[in-house]
C-alpha cells in the first residue's frame, strides 16, 4: 500500500525536508480536524507530462471524531484538475488562506471549503483543504468557539511555517485527543478556558476549585510542560502523577505569533487504567522471567549433576547415556536462558544456534579435525518451537562430529608401498537454515564416511535418532529425511510447516 509520503514523492517536487513536514502534519492533524469539526484533505502539486493540463493530487484524508464526515469515500490518491479545485490552486500560488465553496463530482454537493496554505520555509509545498458543513461554520457554544478560535490560530501558524514544529516528537498514538480534554492558556500560563472533561481530569487529580485564571501550579498540579512550551515554542508531552492511583497524560501546544508563544492548548488524557496494566503486564514479564531463569538453572543444575555422575563411572554405555543426557538437558536450558532475559513468545534461534555449535565443537573426539559452519538464520520461532528443535540439532551435530569421521584419521594408513600418514583433512559439517512462507528448512550435512548401507531413520535402533524423528514428527509436525550426501557424507533434511 503506497503511504501518503510516497505519493507525496511520485507526485509532486518536493525535497525530503518537505516530505518530512508533512508527515510531521499528519501526525498532528488529528487534532485540527477535531478543532475545526471538518474533514480535511492534503493536495500537493501533480506532476504532468509537457502539455498535460496541471493538476491537484490528493495525499492525505482525516475525518473528525466529534462530528459525521461530509466526505464518505477515499479520496487519497485522487488527482484533480487545478481548474476544478481553483481555490486550492489560488491558495497554493498566493501563500494565503483562501474560503468559498466548491461543487465537484468527488464530493457531491455544493460545500463550504477553507483552503490552507502550507508553508515550509520560503515555498507553499501543499494546501490543507477544510471541508465543513454549513451547520458548524457558526460555533454556538463556548467550547465550540474556543475550538474555532485554536484552530484559526493554528491556521495562521501553518500558512506562516511555523506549525507542524521542526523536529516534532509528539503526535504518538498515545497522545490524548481534543475530546479527551482540552485546556486553553494565556502566555503566562493562566487557563482561560477548560472543557468539561478537562474538568473531569483536574477532579481525579483532587482539584475542584475554579480553574479560569489559575495557572496548574497555582492549583496544586506540577505540569512542567506548560511553562517549558512557553518558554521553548516547541511542544511538550508529560505524564502528571498527582496523587499514587491518578496519573493524567499532558501535551502542551505553544500557540505562536510571530515565533513568538502567546499561548498554548493543553490536551489532556486520563491514563490511569492504561498505566495500571502496563504495570501489571511488568510484573508479569518479570515473573515469567522469573520462572525460565529458575527452569534454566535447574536444568544447568541436572545438567552438572549428570556429568559429574558420568565422570564418576569407567567407560561404557552407561557413562556415554549420561554425558547424552547431559547435552540434551543443556540443549533445553539454552532456550530458558533466553526467555529469562526477554519472556516474548519468540525467540531469535540464531542466539541458540551459536551456542549449539560451540557445544558441537567442544565434543569432538575424533582425530581428524571437524568443522562447522551455518548458512543462513531461522529468525525468530516461537518457544515452543525452539526447544525440541534445538534437541534436534543439538543430536544431528553431536552425531556429525561423533560419527561421521570416527575411524577416517585414527592412526596409519595401509597403502602402496607400504604405510601412510593418517588422514589429517578437516572434516565439514554443514548446517543451512531458512524461514520462508512455507515454513522452516533445516539441513545438516557432512564429508564423511557416510550411512550404513540400507539405512532408514524409521527404523533406527539409535536413541539419538529415534529423539529427532520423534520430535520432528510427531511433536512439531514436520518431516525429515537422513541419507547419503551428494559425494560422499550424510545428508539430513527437516521441513516443518508454518506456525498456526
């Protein structure tokens, strides 16, 4: 889907810089369409081909929240002759803010328009296009008119480029809207008009006395935000907890004359439920958390406790099923080791797939030296996911170095003319890994001696085996086949579907 931003840059000459502006307009113009109770429209210049008649393209739309939209359809993406739209086009050549009503197929009906020069730096870049009903051109209440008038003021900072403000960092969808709460300021800082679910804010907050002609400070409230916008004309977005259990969200816009502020409209926005879960959602995190830094240490507990016990035991099957034993428990701990630092669901394999190899590496056994390399990532897989595929990967290594090359370079080597030197060649393991839409490819593969003729891991004997192929198959859902490598070698190829 092509952003405003993008259609900005096809259509029309305009710099980064410009671009830039703009967006920093889109994030902010939701609250001027509730100012003004209006639709409103971006229009930048089209570009034409040499002959072509000049056009408006439109790039950007919002409907208000506190009155019904005159304009139902999209109208993003639209281009529009400048004859048609020839207020627009005036306001877009004059640099003024030019008013009347206009007739076009697009919208449908005679309506009153209000076309807004944009202006970044010396050039008009675009025209902020007002449409309104005419039921709402006259305010009949005093929020009505103080809305209006906030809006005017803004219109005159936007024709004069000094709104949206350079290197804005307000506008989150966080942000509080008009109708949350709105406050108009003096220059000093002394409220001049408050709505009423402003008022219901200054209430949670414990302050019930009259709010016109105070400042916040004068009513108990620490808002630094108001005085640092006034004294910085930049916008300014604070959290004010006034007592444990109230916290009120504060943006403070400086209203600007001439780069000067001579006031500001606050909006403000009770975020005292939305905090209480974001606290509770950390103390969740932090016990999930918790709980896998707990399961990782015990599992490195189990771990240490079963080499210890196969160090204690002379060699045979039972001291190689625990060191077996002991890696596959490690092979798990790996993952709980990465969800004790971040309790997502999903967990970046890659971090794991590093630590497998390492482990791979520190068991070679054989003569002959072995090397690993990975091709490619996984990404990031859900943790279920993650711990039966780290134990299959973990025994598809451990069986390459272990296996593939045991009895390839043990001493010397009988040959003609007698003996030879043992075979001192570095044996490769290959591990190549990819996440596409058809979901996860894993393949292993190595140099060496190869399988046993008429091999079928359906019918393995090997404990090591019978673990992969179970957990491919029967817990993860996937396939897998084991067979000779092109040359010479093993090759082990895993396919698991795409999570659901």
């Amino acid at each position: 889907m092509t952003t405003p931003a993008e259609l900005a840059f096809t259509s029309a000459d305009l710099t980064p810089s410009e671009l830039a502006h703009l967006q920093r307009l889109f994030r902010s113009w939701s609250i001027l369409a509730d100012l003004s109770f209006s639709d409103l429209l971006l229009v930048v210049p089209a570009s034409t081909l040499p002959g072509e008649e000049p056009r408006l393209v439109v790039i950007g739309q919002i409907r208000p929240n506190n009155r019904p939209t005159m304009l139902v359809q999209d109208l993003v993406g639209q281009t529009i002759l400048r004859a048609s739209w020839s207020l627009s086009a005036a306001a877009l050549e004059r640099g003024e803010v030019v008013r009347g009503a206009v007739h076009h197929p697009l919208i449908g009906e005679s309506v009153p328009v209000e076309n807004i020069p944009v202006r970044f730096g010396d050039r008009v870049i675009a025209v902020m296009v007002r449409v309104y009903s005419r039921a709402v051109a006259t305010p009949i209440s005093l929020y009505e008119k103080n809305y209006f008038d906030v809006f005017g003021r803004l219109v005159a900072m936007i024709a004069a480029g000094e709104f949206p403000f350079a290197q804005e960092e307000v506008g989150t969808e966080e942000t509080p809207r008009v109708g949350d709460g709105f406050v108009l300021v003096d220059g000093e800082g002394r409220i001049e008009f408050a709505s009423p679910n402003a008022s219901n804010a200054f209430h949670r907050m414990g302050v019930y006395s009259t709010l016109e002609g105070h400042t916040f400070t004068e009513l108990g409230v620490e808002a630094s935000a108001v005085q640092w916008a006034l004294a910085t004309c930049h916008p300014v977005v604070e959290e004010v907890e006034r007592r444990p259990d109230v916290i009120v969200l504060v943006e403070c816009i400086p209203l600007l004359e001439h780069h000067a502020a001579n006031g500001a409209v606050i909006l403000m926005r009770d975020v005292t439920d939305v905090r209480r879960l974001d606290r509770l959602l950390l103390s969740k995190d932090a016990a999930i958390r918790e709980v896998h830094h707990r399961v990782k240490n015990n599992l490195q507990t189990i771990s240490s406790l079963l080499s210890l016990q196969a160090r204690r035991l002379t060699s045979g099957d039972g001291r190689a099923a625990l060191y077996e034993a002991e890696r596959r428990v490690r092979s798990i701990s790996l993952v709980h080791e990465i969800l004790s630092r971040d309790p997502s669901d999903q967990v970046p394999f890659d971090e794991i797939v590093v630590s497998l190899v390492r482990m791979a590496e520190d068991s070679v056994v054989s003569p002959r030296p072995v090397e690993i390399t990975v091709h490619g990532d996984l990404g990031e897989v859900t943790a279920d996911i993650a711990t039966p595929l780290a134990v299959t990967l973990a025994e598809l290594l451990q069986n390459a170095v272990e296996h593939a090359f045991a009895g390839t370079g043990a001493g010397p080597v009988a040959g003609e003319g007698g003996t030879r030197a043992p075979d001192r060649r570095v044996g490769h393991v290959e591990m190549t890994l990819a996440h596409g839409p058809e979901g996860l490819e894993v393949t292993v593969s190595d140099d060496g001696k190869g399988l046993e003729p008429g091999f079928d891991i359906e019918r393995t004997t090997s404990l090591g085996l019978s673990i992969v192929r179970d957990l491919i198959v029967s817990q993860l859902g996937g396939s897998i086949t084991m067979g000779a490598a092109e040359g010479a070698g093993t090759l082990v190829e895993i396919h698991l579907p795409p999570a659901r």
